[in-house]
C-alpha cells in the first residue's frame, strides 16, 4: 500500500531534499508540497494525505498553529522537523500536546544540507507514523483548537510538594523505579510522572529516546507537572527519593553505587559509548546497571515506542527478581518496546497508560516499605 505524504517546509531547499529523501522508498509517494503552515492546512483538506512532514518555524503561520488546524478540522498522522534550540524545544513539546505522532531532528539546523544523513530515520519515522491509530494520541479536542492569536498552551500551575533534603540520601539495597520509552513517550511520561504521589520514598530513573536540546525541555515541563522533583540527569548527581531524573540526550545513564565511611550513595554517571538497539540513550544500559545495587528491590515500566530496547535489561531485572510493568498495546502510540517484553514473557503486569503509576505505587508497595 503507498503512503502519500505532505512536505512542508519553508525552504525549497529542505522541501526538495526532504521530497527527494521520502520517494527513494517505493512505498512511499510525495503527493504534495507546502510553504508555510497555511499552505499546509490548505493541502491537507485538498489531498487528504496519510502523513504529514511538518517544518515549526515558517511564515504566515508556523508548523504549531498549523499542526492545531489540521488536527482539530482534518486530523492526520503528522511528524514534526524541527532545528535545536531552547524554543523550538519547547514548541516540539507543545506539538506532541496538539497530537504531533513524533518528531524528526533537522542535523544542523532550519536548512540542513547534510539532512541526507538521517535519511533512513525519515523514511522509518514517516512509514511508522501512517500507520498510527490517532486515537491513542490522548490529545483531546479542546487542546488543539487553537486561535490565530495563541501562541502556545500554558502549563499547569506547579502544586506544593515535599522537597528532598541533601540528608535523605538513598542507600544501596533500597528501591528504585525505572523507566523507558520512546515514541509517544513524551506525552505518555505527562500522564505517568505528574501521578506519581510527592510522598514517593523512592528515587525514578528515566531513558525517553530524544536527541540532546530536548530533554532538558521536557524535564523542566515534567517537574512543572509534578508533585515530584524532575531533572535532567547530570554526572555525578546522587540519587534522591521523590526524585526523578531523565538521561540527557545522546548520552547513555548508568547508576554507580559507591561507599563512603560506611554509607552508600548512588551516583549518576553518563558516557557516550557506542549506541546499543541503534540509541543513546539506551534503556537496556541503564537497567542493567541497576541490577547489581537494587536486585529485586527494582520496579520497571516499559511506555510505548519503536524498536526493542529495554527488553534485554528488563530480563536481568526479571533475573534478579525485579518487577516488570508495560503499557497496554490499546493505549500504546507505537507498541514496539513493551511488545519485545510480553512476547518474551517478562512483564508481570500489562496495564493501560492511565494506571501505569498506580501500578508503580502499588508493586512498591506490595514488597513493604
């Protein structure tokens, strides 16, 4: 079956290459062109397309109002280019909020010469997103009917919450919650993190498959949703209960145990060895990590995304005698990830996106405090 997508693009240039870079797959055919986001909604309507390539920045109106329109009047599997920088992470962001399936990172910037580099990652994605049931986006109608006039969807007000002291360190043999995802993951992890109770006795470690430049932006939005503390993981930073801290881009997060006049710390270390399952950071990397200090005392969760990672490191969890929780392929934007888990016989307990923290709390809970 043939994909028709849309380019949309402000730059020729990048229309032209991004065009040139999707029709060298036979399955997947360029029905249309467009130059800024109001040509977009226009050709949505006209051609009706299976997918959507949709550039932020661009004129007369940019790809995150657009990205509102056609979903709110046309909806339509859509994956975002966007260059790095502070807004145009934050705008990415918004666009998974307004039903954005997933994004592509622009190599070196708004017009990139050297897109050809990630050429196999565009085909995949742009393949992957047709074939997404929208409906397991979550976005709700209210949240992408934007006007011309707003620029962007305010965030919730931070609630009051318990703060960790320097004092409540965690120490080796304790618990800790480990998670991973990676398409759709951003939005998943908005419905799993702001759930976790600001009491959590816990610390949280997270691996979400994005490039370096987003995942500060999507920490500093998490701990805005959040009664808990979130973070991007930094070298060295000891891990605290009530706190959650997310691997930084294009490096792989290990958890290190060491010893000092008779207290363990743990310790975030960060590296940039060789991807494993084609990514960095690697979910596989940080869960065996944890083995050898939390053995059975681990709780793991694998969200929804492309691929397989995770499932090796959730079958040293399992070994140890840790516990294994995935999402529910009904609420999965890409059932990839937990599907490698089930089909392997690793996960104790399949759930839907909206009870994946309530079964986090209650596997803590369900081994004592």
């Amino acid at each position: 079956m043939t994909i028709n997508a849309l380019v949309v693009d402000d730059s020729a240039l990048m229309r032209k290459v991004v065009s040139d870079i999707l029709k060298q797959d036979p399955e997947i055919n360029v029905i249309a062109t467009a130059r800024n986001g109001l040509e977009a909604v226009e050709k949505v309507e006209q051609f009706r397309p299976d997918v959507v390539t949709l550039d932020i920045e661009m004129p007369v109106l940019d790809g995150l109002h657009a990205l509102g329109y056609i979903m709110s009047e046309c909806p339509t599997p859509v994956v975002m280019l966007t260059a790095v920088d502070s807004r145009s992470a934050e705008s990415t962001l918004n666009a998974f909020e307004y039903g954005a399936v997933d994004f592509i990172q622009k190599p070196s910037g708004n017009i990139s010469v050297n897109i050809e580099d990630i050429a196999d990652n565009i085909r995949k994605k742009v393949k992957m997103a047709s074939k997404v049931d929208l409906k397991k986006l979550g976005f709700m109608e209210e949240h992408v009917k934007i006007s011309r006039e707003k620029k962007s969807k305010p965030l919730p007000s931070k609630p009051k919450r318990r703060v960790a002291t320097k004092s409540a360190v965690h120490h080796a043999n304790g618990k800790i919650v480990a998670i991973a995802s990676s398409t759709g993951g951003p939005r998943a992890l908005e419905q799993v993190v702001p759930k976790l109770p600001g009491n959590l006795k816990v610390p949280v470690v997270i691996v979400q498959h994005m490039p370096a430049g987003f995942t500060a932006s999507l920490a500093q939005r998490l701990d805005g949703q959040s009664a808990l503390t979130v973070t991007e993981a930094k070298e060295g930073d000891v891990l605290h209960p009530g706190h959650v801290y997310l691997a930084p881009g294009n490096y792989h997060m290990e958890i290190k145990s060491t010893e000092k006049g008779g207290i363990y710390h743990e310790v975030v270390t960060l590296n940039q060895k060789p991807r494993e399952q084609g990514v960095r950071p690697c979910a596989n990397i940080l869960f065996r990590s944890l083995v050898p200090i939390y053995g059975a005392n681990i709780v793991s969760a694998i969200l929804t995304g492309m691929g397989a990672d995770g499932a090796d490191g959730v079958e040293e969890i399992k070994k140890a005698g840790g516990k294994v929780i995935t999402e529910d392929e009904r609420s999965c934007v890409v059932y990839g990830m937990p599907k490698a888990v089930v089909q392997r016989g690793l996960a104790d307990s399949i759930v839907p996106l909206e009870k994946v923290s309530s079964e986090i709390v209650r596997m803590l809970n369900s081994s004592g405090d």
